[in-house]
C-alpha cells in the first residue's frame, strides 16, 4: 500500500526575500483576541469545541477535528490498493518514501522504525532492513533505487508464440540456448555469435550447473531420447550420451539438474518423473502425477524439489529420498523456490489471479493474494537470488469488453503488498523468460517478437552484496568459535 508523495516546488528568488528588505518581525496580539477567548471559554462550558479559520491556539487546520479524519498523511493510515492494479507512479513514489526512511535509520541506528530503541553506532555499520520484519511476508532485501534498464534488443521471430519455459536456459559461461520445437538456437553474449543445430523434434533443454554439459529431450525415431551435449569451447559441441526411453512415456516434458549437479530430473508427457544419477544415467522412476508433468525445480540446499502437471497439482518430494511429502491442488499453476531459505515457495494461480507464500516445514501458508474477476492473469513468478524480490509477470486486459487488447508487465515486489518496481515497455510489452546465472541480467521477449536483455542489478552491487554475506559469515563463525572456547 503506498501513498502518493508530492514534490515541493522551488520558490523563485526575488527581491523581496533579500534579508535586508525585509521589515524586522514583531510578535503582536491580534485585536480581537479577548472576544475569542471569551467565546472559546463559553463553548468550553458548553461542551463544545470552537474551531477558526486560522487555527485554535496555533494548531494547523490540519488537526482540526472535521479534517483529521480525511487526512490519511498526517494520522498514519495509509489507503489499501490493489498490489496487482499499481503503476508507475505507485512504484516512484515507494524508492522515494523508501529511500528516505532508510537514510534516516542507517545514519541514527534506528531499529524497526521505532524511534525510541537506538543502536550503538560505535564499531558498528549500519545493517539491511530486517527479513523478519513484519513489514516482508519473505526474506528480502529490496534495493534502494530500483530502475531496471534495457542493455539490448534483438529481432527473434517466432519466440513469443507461445512461450515455453523449458525450452530455452541461459548457461554460466554466457550461452543463450532457445528452441521453438524445430531446431536449437544456441546465443553468445559476449561476441554476440548465433548458432543453429538441426535436432530432431526437440522438447525440452537445460544446462548444467556449471555450464559443462547441455541436457536435451528430443526424439530418434519413434523413441524419446535425452542427449547430452558436452560444450568444449563456445563453437564446439559433443553428444557425450544418448539415454533411450520407452515409448510409454510419450516425451520429456522438462528437464531440472540438481544443485550438485549428480542427478537430471525428466518430467514426461504420461506423469512420470525420471531420476537420471550421473555419470551411467541410471534410472528411476516417480508416479505421482497423471498428467502431464510442466516445471521440476529443486529448492537451493537441494532438500526438498516440487513438481507440477496440467491438472493444476503440485507435488512436494524429499530431495534425498524421492518420496513425497505434500500435495497441492489448483488451477494452472506456476511456482518457484526463494533462493536463500530452501524452505519457502512462492504459488501462483494464473487466473483468478493468486499468489500464496508456502512453508514446507510448517506446511502453512504465511500469506497469500486473491483476485475475483479475470481481468489479470499471471504468466509466471520468480524470486530474485541476489535481493530475494519476486517478480510477477502479468497480462492485464485495458478494457473488460476488447480480449484483444492486453499490456504485459513484469511486477517486482518486497512483499505481497509493496511494489518495488515496474519492468514494462508501453509499446513492445514485456513477457519474462529466464535469469542469468548470476541473477544480475533478465532475459525478456515483447509481443513484436524482439529478445531484450535487462540489468536487473549492477555487477558491483552484486559483488558487494555477496561480500557482505561472507563477512556475516565468518563473523558468526568466529563468534561460535570463541564462544565454544569459552564453554571449554
């Protein structure tokens, strides 16, 4: 919820201002202020309250009490507004409030906005804004000033009908691989180099952890079949190993590495889940789903992974063990893992559009979003690893009447009711497709079938957030190491 701040003008300087023009103040009572203490003193009598033109006693009008509940600036209350229906605006007016309010904590210690509790500022630098504060619904640490820009733009006809998230990847080494189900695209960013391979009816693909190995579902035949490509230099590939399946199966539907990098988890068409152990590729099977099997993610500690079908059910597994844990039913869904916890996801239903927080250990739901009409509907969700933002892609409908007529826009939120920012181009729209690896680049596509790459945040920045969390390391580290001394 946010409230629309107002920048003063700047007086223009005149002659008049010029201190030496100006006659030297004095402090005088008004004529009639007998008679006004005189009817104040009798309405006070009276049980009521006069108030003037100009002010009771120097009180603002403001304060006066037929005005004070109409002034939502001045009595705290802020004014509940739809997170899913703000704009630009809405989005400007939170880094200023934000950035002022941050300011003045971090040079005066002040904790939780709370004027009376002050930290030593002595040794001590000021800290981010607290994930368990009641004012996040996840861990987050949202930027300053968040303006997300354009670093590039490239024509890519045919890659927004219709998006599909399983078949493009962006690799650690800088390598953009998509594929519109005839042939793979594989793009160079940093010479900007395009290739094109020939694969027979590819359906899914994903890199490897460290950009070693490209996993692809695609065919031979009749036969479903997962290749591995092995990337030698950013020119050269090699099919390292080919892994036949039955045609029971159907296809591979998605494909998800673990963290480490020793398993490839393969959704299929028929609802079962293949777990692939490096390097043999042994396999074995998970029937849960009876449909056909959309998104496996793994959350970051590699704990617990999630998977979901056309039905709208999404399946809770052990990491370790494969088993199932819980199950979630809804209507076309789309989730993601926040990347610092491993214990918390992000639910969203696409239309009505709904957006719920869920904790696996708890098996709760710590807050949530819902939506009426089908007015908004939501193409995809996804946290940010370096800030712990979620970003909320979205197509809204203009007017009600024309179905046509849609503008897409990528939200980005602190919390299920804070905007942070608004990623959007008026003309082009703005669809997500896919971080990179580092969480600093965001791959985008607009409705003309152009591929636009936006710095979501600096590299520095990146690079001193991460400092920061190792200094916090080691520091806890050697307090329990001293602490352990202590105890002995």
């Amino acid at each position: 919820m946010f409230v629309e701040m107002s920048v003063c003008d700047t007086p223009s300087k005149n002659s008049k201002m010029d201190k030496k023009s100006l006659t030297p103040f004095k402090k005088v009572r008004r004529k009639n202020w007998q008679q006004e203490t005189a009817a104040y003193k009798n309405a006070k009598t009276k049980g009521q309250v006069l108030c003037h033109s100009s002010g009771d006693r120097f009180i603002p009008k403001r304060f006066q009490q037929d005005g004070i509940d109409h002034n939502l600036k001045f009595i705290g209350q802020r004014e509940e507004r739809d997170i899913l229906e703000t704009g630009v605006l809405w989005t400007a007016s939170y880094w200023r409030q934000s950035g002022f309010i941050s300011a003045i904590n971090s040079t005066f210690g002040i904790q939780e906005r709370r004027l009376l509790q002050f930290s030593s500022l002595q040794g001590t630098s000021p800290e981010a804004v607290s994930s368990g504060s009641a004012d996040f619904d996840w861990p987050c640490n949202p930027r300053p000033r968040p303006i997300a820009i354009q670093n590039a733009t490239h024509e890519m006809p045919g890659i927004v009908s219709p998006v599909d998230y399983n078949m493009m990847d962006w690799s650690p080494k800088d390598m953009v691989a998509v594929s519109t189900g005839q042939d793979i695209m594989l793009w160079h960013n940093l010479d900007e180099t395009t290739m094109i391979f020939s694969v027979d009816s590819p359906t899914a693909l994903r890199y490897s952890p460290n950009g070693k190995y490209l996993s692809i579902g695609c065919f031979d035949g009749n036969y479903p079949v997962l290749d591995l490509w092995e990337v030698k230099t950013s020119m050269e590939f090699e099919v390292s190993y080919r892994k036949f399946f039955l045609k029971s199966i159907g296809c591979i539907t998605c494909i998800e590495w673990s963290p480490d990098g020793e398993q490839i988890l393969c959704g299929t068409m028929s609802g079962g889940i293949m777990v692939l152990a490096l390097p043999k590729l042994r396999s074995q099977l998970i029937r849960e789903h009876r449909r056909k099997v959309t998104s496996i993610k793994f959350s970051p500690t590699q704990k617990y992974f999630a998977s979901s079908d056309t039905s709208g059910t999404i399946y809770i597994f052990d990491g370790a063990l494969k088993k199932r844990l819980l199950r979630l039913r809804g209507r076309s869904v789309v989730f993601d893992w926040h990347p610092w916890t491993g214990e918390d996801m992000v639910v969203a239903e696409r239309r009505p559009a709904s957006i719920f927080i869920l904790n696996i250990p708890r098996r709760q739901f710590v807050a949530s979003y819902k939506r009426r009409d089908d007015r908004i509907t939501i193409k995809t969700v996804t946290f940010s690893k370096i800030t712990g933002e979620l970003l909320v892609n979205v197509l809204r409908r203009v007017s009600p009447d024309d179905m046509d007529c849609v503008t897409c826009e990528i939200l980005v939120l602190a919390s299920l009711n804070r905007l942070v920012d608004l990623m959007c181009n008026s003309e082009r729209g703005t669809i997500f497709l896919m971080w990179n690896p580092d969480g600093t680049n965001i791959a985008t596509v607009g409705l003309d079938d152009t591929f636009s790459v936006w710095s979501f945040i600096p590299t520095h920045k990146q690079k001193a957030i991460l400092r920061k969390k190792e200094q916090q390391g080691a520091k806890e580290k050697s307090s329990l190491l001293s602490l352990f001394k202590g105890m002995r």
